[in-house]
C-alpha cells in the first residue's frame, strides 16, 4: 500500500531540550530530519522506504529496532547513532501540550530547538522538498544511459586485470571466492558503498571528493583508469540531477554509489577487464558440469496483486537495457507496487555478477550460489537468502527401470528491502550428483528439473491470482 503523504514541519530550530538531558533531536521532528542529522550520508533510498513504510514522524523512527534500521538500508554506525538517540530522546522528551501545535488540521508547529551529541558541528535541517525528490528522479535518468558509461569503459586505457589493484597477500588462483573477488570487487551493498566513499573522504584535506580521489576511489574497486576528460564527463553528468542551485563541492555518496555501480555493470557488460574466475570451471569447481546446461539469458517477470505483465526473455541484446534500466513507478495513486521476479537457468557467472551489482546482493549469499550450499534458509544484510538441493525422478514411473533420480541446486534471493519487491531463482545441475548418486549430472542437463519455472510463471499470469498476492 501507498503510504500517507510526509507530513512536514513548519519550523525548526536547534537548541538543547533541558540543561540536564544531553542534546538530542525533538521527537515532534519528522523522520526524514532526524536521518539527516544522525545518517547524513546515508543514501537516497531510504528516504524512500521510510515513506513506503510510513515511517514519517520521530516518534515512527524511535520506535523501531535493530533489524529494522538495518533492512531500511542504514550502516553499522549509523544504526548506532538511531539506536542510541532513540533511547535517550524517548526519556527526556516532554509530553506535548496544546500549546505544542498550531496552524491547520495535520500541520504541527515545533518551536523547540533541536541538535545532536554526535560528532561535528550543529547544522540546520530542512523539510525533504519537490525539489529534491526531482533530483532523484534525474539521477535514475542518468544511471539508465547504458551506451554513455559503457563508452566511458570501452574508452579507458588497456585491457586490465580486476584484480590489478587488490594489494591483500593471496595469490590470483582465487582459492577463496568470497573475499578475493565477491568482497573485493563486486560488494555493492549499502554498508560497503558508504566505506568507501568514508576512505575518499579520509584521504581528503577538506573532506570533498575531488576528481583525484574519485579516481582512486574507483581504481581500488578494481575499474579501469579513466583519463581526465572521462572523468569530467561523468561527474558533470552525475552533478545536473542536483537540485538547482545547489552549492555542494565534490562527488556525493548517492552519486558515488551511481558512478560505482554503473562502471561495474558496464565493465561486465562489454569484457573490459579479466574475470578472475576461469569462466568454464568457476575456479575449477564445475569443471564436470560444462557449459550445456547454461541458458544464457534470463527469464523476468513483473507483477502485483492486480495483474502481470508478458514475460520479459532478457538476451544478450537486451541485457544493457535490463541491467542499467529501472523499474516503471505505478502509473496511479494507491496501485500495488510491482514485484520482479528474475529466474537464470544454470550458472552464467557474468550474469550472476551482473545481478549481484544491480541489486545489491551479499557476498556470503552469492557465495552459496557458486559453492552450492546445503538446503538452508538465512539472511544476509537487507535480503533473504534460501538454497535448495532439489532431487527429480529421472527413469520411468511404470515399474520397467530401476529407480533413478538426479539432483539440481536452486537459490533463492529476496531483495529489495523494505518491501522485498524483487525475487531472484537460478538453478542448475548439482555438481557433486556423480559422486552422490548413479547416472551422473549430464542426466538433467536439458534442464528437465525446472519444470516448476514454467508452471509458477503461467500461474502467475492466470486467475485467480492467489499466488501473486
């Protein structure tokens, strides 16, 4: 459901709520204000979820716990910083009074002062605006010109290694996936995200990130170099989806983490750089599974509780178009959102590190998909990991063969908190199958197990619509 419209303070100011209490936001502020103090480079998309969910008073954000700060989308320190104020504001806030509120039905006046015992100086807050919201709209338009930043790769200076910049002491054999390659290079998760730009600002005189450290910054994720020109094109482009007028200096962490993310898709999506896993045996673990199980495309599918779109068949012609674009916001007021569900028949590892950057995936849940983990539900981050060891009967139901199986592996992720609108499914043949069981995995190489992708996916676009909602 939609949530109610933010209701927005007519005033505010900074001052200390009593000589005795230490100083803290008011709880009469809006959400989106205490964020600002306390998270101020938290990123663009938890304003977001704070409206889906109505979260939109102080009072809302105080109320909340852990866990739920951090599918929200907030750091470690960030959620410390919520988590500590929440404690301390809910003790020393007075009850209100109806001298508290003024002005028309659904408007409240705050003429408190409010301020943080948080690090660096007090700064005033404003209401989130028109203005700003437009801005996210225009970086959206930006991170979807796929031709623009796949030229700025393709226009960068020699072949590379992604693996060129990782200065830890382990050999380029790749012996443990998860942190040579997955954490190193392709960990675009909020909290990683925010680590980085931190490292930028660290290394910084005055804390603005300039072009240099930028390119720094983005050489340590394993992108190739870009010369000045390029660099200047793409931070110009980044910088007009700012609200007019705006006088902030450098590179900001929500255009950060667009530059980060656009660069790394376009440096899968036309080859520039090594995949430091050999392609054809993923480091020599499915050297016994080939390739003639791999599909090579994906299978995507929008809907909600109303109806579903025609199914999407994203090949390598659409995959720029897939990968960089975003979802159509709903075209009415009060319309379900749209959830995604994307499905990926055998292990396509481009595509896999493809999806890991466009939504965010954790490491240790991309790392059960490549080790095929054991039947097991867990979560990671801001989403929800499951992996299934799926056995399917392969000889003859009438009695006249023996009785044979084969086995399959399927993961399951659930991402994009907080409404985890999007469901991602691949599956292959299980790798140990000849070891654990007779006949061998060539047995189901035609993909015969995943007779249920067809089923659910008719189904989700039959009546009545039970499984969609």
């Amino acid at each position: 459901a939609m949530a109610a419209p933010i209701r927005r303070t007519s005033s505010l100011e900074v001052s200390e709520l009593s000589p005795s209490t230490p100083h803290q936001l008011s709880m009469q502020a809006s959400a989106a204000d205490v964020v600002r103090e306390l998270a101020p480079n938290c990123l663009p998309s938890v304003f977001a979820r704070l409206r889906r969910e109505g979260i939109l008073d102080a009072v809302d954000l105080a109320g909340l716990e852990k866990e739920d700060l951090r599918e929200l989308g907030f750091t470690m320190l960030e959620r410390s910083r919520l988590l500590r104020w929440a404690r301390e504001g809910l003790k020393a806030e007075p009850q209100l009074t109806p001298c508290d509120l003024a002005g028309g039905p659904g408007e409240m006046l705050v003429s408190r002062r409010i301020s943080l015992d948080v690090e660096g100086p007090e700064t005033l807050v404003e209401p989130q605006t028109v203005e700003e919201e437009e801005a996210q709209q225009r970086l959206d338009e930006v991170e979807q010109r796929a031709e623009f930043w796949c030229q700025l790769v393709q226009g960068s200076s020699g072949e590379i290694s992604m693996l060129r910049h990782r200065t830890n002491s382990f050999s380029e054999d790749i012996e443990d996936v998860r942190e040579n390659v997955l954490e190193g290079l392709f960990d675009l998760t909020s909290e990683r995200v925010s680590q980085h730009y931190q490292r930028m600002q660290s290394s910084s005189d005055d804390g603005i990130v300039t072009l240099n450290e930028l390119r720094r910054g983005l050489s340590r994720c394993g992108l190739p170099d870009l010369d000045d020109t390029a660099l200047t094109k793409m931070a110009e482009a980044v910088r007009k989806a700012r609200k007019p007028r705006s006088e902030k200096r450098g590179i900001e962490l929500a255009e950060f983490e667009a530059i980060l993310s656009r660069l790394k898709l376009a440096q899968l999506l036309t080859s520039v750089g090594t995949l430091p896993l050999d392609k054809d045996t993923l480091g020599g673990r499915r050297e016994r599974l080939g390739w003639g199980h791999v599909v090579g495309n994906l299978m995507a599918v929008d809907y909600n509780s109303q109806s579903a779109l025609p199914v999407k068949n994203v090949n390598a012609s659409k995959f720029r178009e897939f990968f960089f674009g975003h979802r159509k916001p709903a075209k009415t007021f009060g319309e379900p959102p749209m959830v995604r569900w994307v499905h990926m028949a055998g292990l396509d590892l481009t595509l896999l590190l493809a999806l890991t950057v466009k939504y965010s995936l954790h490491p240790l849940g991309v790392e059960d998909v490549i080790e095929q983990c054991p039947t097991k539900i867990d979560r990671y981050g801001n989403h929800y990991f499951a992996g299934i060891e799926q056995l399917c009967l392969a000889s003859q139901t009438d009695g006249s063969q023996p009785v044979g199986v084969h086995g399959r592996h399927v993961a399951i992720f659930c991402s994009g908190p907080p409404l985890f609108d999007t469901i991602l499914t691949i599956s292959e043949p299980d790798h140990d199958e000849k070891e654990d069981w007779p006949g061998g995995a060539t047995r189901d190489a035609t993909g015969f197990g995943d007779a249920w992708v067809d089923r659910l996916r008719e189904r989700l676009g039959g009546s009545p619509p039970r499984v969609r909602e």
